[in-house]
C-alpha cells in the first residue's frame, strides 16, 4: 500500500471553500466519491455541527472507509451508489436540500493502488478498470469487443489521444491472434505502435490509453454530465459546492455548468432583469485554482488536480 493513498488532494482549500455553508448546525455535506474516506473525515472533524452523506461506487471502499469512520457514529451515512444517483439517495434519507456537496473524480488511490484492478499501467494486472466490480462490462471487453471505429472514437474522445488510430490497428490485429486481457500486454504493444517523437512526450505512452479505457468503461462523463447539474439543484441557498477534476474533459463538463449558473440569462435591453432570469450560483474560484507545488511535492497525484467551486445564490424559479 502506498501512503501517498492517504494524502487527500487540496484538502484545506477544498474544506475552506465549503466551509461558510457548513458552520450551521444541522447542515448536511455530501461526499459524492467517498474513496478511503480523508475528505470525508476531514469534513467531519471540521465541521461538528455537521452530518455526512457519503456515496462510493466501490465496495471495497465503503468497507475501509467505514471502518475509518466508525467513531463518527450516526453523523454519518454511507451508500453504494454513483454520484449521478445522489437525487435518489437524498429522496431516500428524506433530506430535501443540502448545504455542501464534494466531489474528488478520477480513480482513488486504492484503486491505482491495488494491482488486481487493472488501472495502472505500471504493473501487470487482469485488465478489469471497473469501480463497482458487481456490474458492467471490463476493459479487457472493451478492447477485445468494440469495432475498430470505436475503440478510435474513444481513444480520441477520453484519451485525446493523437495516434488513436495506430493503436487500434494494433490491437485489433493483436486480439485477433489472442484476446487481450492483461496489462502488461496491451502497455507493451501501444510502446510498439507509437512513433518515436511520439514517446517522447507526456510521461507513459500508454497514460491517455488507459485513461480513455477507464472513462469508458465506468461511464464516466455520461455520469459526470448528469451529476454535476443535480449537485447544484440539491444545494440549499448558501450551499456551496467544490469540485476537483483530473484532466481537461471533466474540468470543461464543471465549468460549463457552474458559468451556465452563474449567468444572467436574461434577452438583452430589459431595463430590469426579473428574477427568473438573474444567476443562481456565484463562482468561488476565478477559473480552475490548482495545487501548490509543495502540495505536489508531498502528493505527485496531486499535480493535475483542478479545483472548482460555486455557491448557491437564489432559487430556480421554473
């Protein structure tokens, strides 16, 4: 196990971002990706006042996070679920509004941590990539399934990956020889199919590969899409929310949704502006605030943390 697990990114400057929503007693903060648990116990720990929601696709990190944060007793309540489900779960608790919503996207530390499951290219494992492994469909299937086309449309679209179409040529003559379903392999033929220039840059060659496979696989923006706009709907006026992202595709789906909040979306020469058309979120960050370098430093998995917030002004008049 790696300490670097334990280290959570941004973590003071995401708690002082949430921290005017959650000072009241009785205000409620969801955890929307509860991984091992440090910013939900920072939470906790912060705020006494407050109670936790914490949801987590991923069993065996409920297990480990709940065993951390047992002596929180019942301020907090953790639920298998994908955040683009916390609608339901509030609906299920009974809690109509919230006053603080997190979410930390990307893979845990566990998950990279633990070789079985198949994100990290550095060391050979089944290729799975899954978060919630009871359900949907592995990496391994995707590669050894998915038309050429395809697999091309992802490595561009979640990977941004230039030579999408070298490595799929690649794979598509290699798994015909033999399905792909180990790490190690596939690492081995994207280092082959790349020109040289191309190895040159952006630290592994395989990172955009694995990052696309990852995204696909657990659905990711489609989720993210949906989350990010629920999120804001359950916040409370003066709720606030915080959002740290990964890589560009997800801070771009964040930021959409905060700047569309945070306009006035009124036709233009209206003398007066109702309220119906008037911003319902004000940013808290001028654009995507980013780690120190001594946060880097302390974390490297820290490095391409971009951190979003806004809060929660007026009601949506429909």
């Amino acid at each position: 196990m790696s300490s670097s697990r334990h280290v959570p990114v941004m973590l003071q400057r995401c708690l002082d971002l949430l921290a005017p929503a959650l000072q009241r007693p009785g205000a409620v903060v969801v955890d929307c990706t509860l991984g091992l648990g440090g910013h939900s116990e920072a939470l906790l720990t912060q705020f006494p006042e407050a109670r936790l929601v914490a949801l987590d696709r991923d069993k065996e990190a409920l297990r480990l996070s709940g065993e951390r944060l047992a002596p929180y007793g019942e301020r907090a309540t953790l639920v298998h679920a994908v955040y683009d489900e916390l609608p339901d779960v509030l609906a299920r608790l009974g809690i109509a509004r919230v006053q603080g919503v997190l979410f930390d996207l990307g893979v845990s530390s566990m998950q990279l941590d633990e070789a079985d499951r198949g994100f990290a290219y550095a060391q050979d494992a089944p290729l799975d990539m899954r978060m919630d492994q009871t359900t949907g469909i592995s990496a391994a299937e995707v590669l050894n399934t998915y038309p050429p086309g395809e697999l091309v449309r992802i490595l561009r679209a979640y990977g941004e990956e230039k030579q999408a179409k070298r490595i799929v040529a690649a794979v598509v003559r290699e798994r015909a020889k033999e399905p792909f379903s180990s790490s190690a392999r596939l690492v081995e033929l994207i280092r082959d199919a790349l020109p040289q220039a191309a190895k040159r840059t952006g630290g592994n060659p395989a990172k955009r590969t694995f990052q696309a496979l990852r995204i696909e696989v657990n659905g990711e923006l489609s989720v993210l899409e949906r989350a990010i706009p629920d999120a804001v709907a359950t916040l409370a006026v003066g709720g606030r929310i915080a959002v740290l992202s990964y890589h560009s595709l997800e801070d771009r789906l964040v930021k959409q949704v905060f700047a569309a909040g945070a306009a006035n979306t009124a036709p233009p020469g209206l003398p007066v502006v109702p309220e119906q058309y008037q911003p319902r979120l004000k940013l808290l960050t001028r654009g995507a605030e980013l780690p120190t370098e001594e946060e880097i430093a302390e974390n490297r998995r820290a490095a391409p943390a971009r951190l979003r917030g806004a809060e929660r002004i007026r009601e949506s008049i429909e």
